[in-house]
C-alpha cells in the first residue's frame, strides 16, 4: 500500500541536485559566448549559428529547470562551476596555441559538452531518489537533446583534417 507520505517524497525534489545542472547549463552558455568570440576573432563564423542554437538550447533547458528549484522554496542559480570557468580560459589558451584552427575549437566544445553530459548523468544516476519522476523525466530529455548537440559538434570536428 502507498502511503500519502511516500506520494509526497516522490514529488519533492533536491533543489542543490537542479542547480547543479542549471550550472554546467550557465558553464554551457559562458562556454559557447567564448566559443563565438573565438570564432569571429580566428575567421570561422560559419562556426557561430551552431554555437548560438546550443546557447538558445541550454537557455531554454534552464527555463525548464527553474520551477522545480522554485517549488522547493529555493532560487535557481545564475553562477557557474568554477571547473567551467577554468575549462573556458584554457579553451582561449588551447586555441591560441595552436593557431587559428578550427577542429581545436571544436575539439574544445565537444570536451564541453562531455563535461554537460557527465553532470546530467551524474544527477540521475546519484540524485534518482532526490528527483521526482517528473524532473526525472525532463532531465532525461534534456540529456538526450544534449547528446546530439555532442554528436553535431563531434561530427562536425571529425570532418576538419589536422
């Protein structure tokens, strides 16, 4: 038999287990700003309208995000993780170093986007009992729309000779 109060823990959710990944979602965003400025600084602007549509896509996942940190009393975050910020000055030194190279940008972004999926899959995975079905779920699709935003880039990097 299912108790009233067992119904109710599985619509309670860990507000810190979200903000992570609102987080490597902000990572994502400041990630694929730099990637632009990259871009247009190195000549590769036909790189940009890729870079934009995965900032538009984390936006509107942390939209998704937001009300279940929010039902919960808490406000969702707008920082990032401080492995983010490293993780984009060292794609600005990457790309300097080896010249005005494309795949490298890429190779960066999709080092990016194992870093978003690894963090989604980690909630899930350690967070399943934290999360209602509900942000289960969500979460869930987000990583799938996450994974091909990976195999874009990834594709797109393999295509570009060193």
């Amino acid at each position: 038999m299912v108790t009233n109060n067992n119904i109710m823990e599985n619509n309670i959710n860990n507000p810190e287990i979200i903000n992570d990944i609102i987080k490597i979602n902000n990572d994502r965003i400041e990630g694929y700003k730099k990637a632009i400025d990259l871009a247009t600084s190195h000549g590769l602007d036909k790189l940009i309208p890729t870079f934009q549509k995965y900032i538009g896509q984390s936006e509107e996942f942390i939209a998704e995000l937001t009300p279940y940190v929010e039902l919960e009393g808490k406000e969702a975050t707008d920082s990032t993780m401080l492995s983010g910020k490293l993780f984009r000055a060292w794609m600005g030194i990457k790309v300097n170093i080896t010249g005005d190279d494309e795949r490298s940008l890429l190779e960066t972004c999709e080092q990016g986007e194992d870093a978003f999926k690894s963090t989604y899959q980690t909630a899930l995975a350690d967070g399943s009992d934290e999360l209602s079905q509900n942000v289960h779920s969500l979460i869930n699709t987000q990583l799938s729309k996450q994974l091909e935003a990976h195999n874009i880039i990834k594709m797109l990097r393999d295509s570009k000779t060193i």
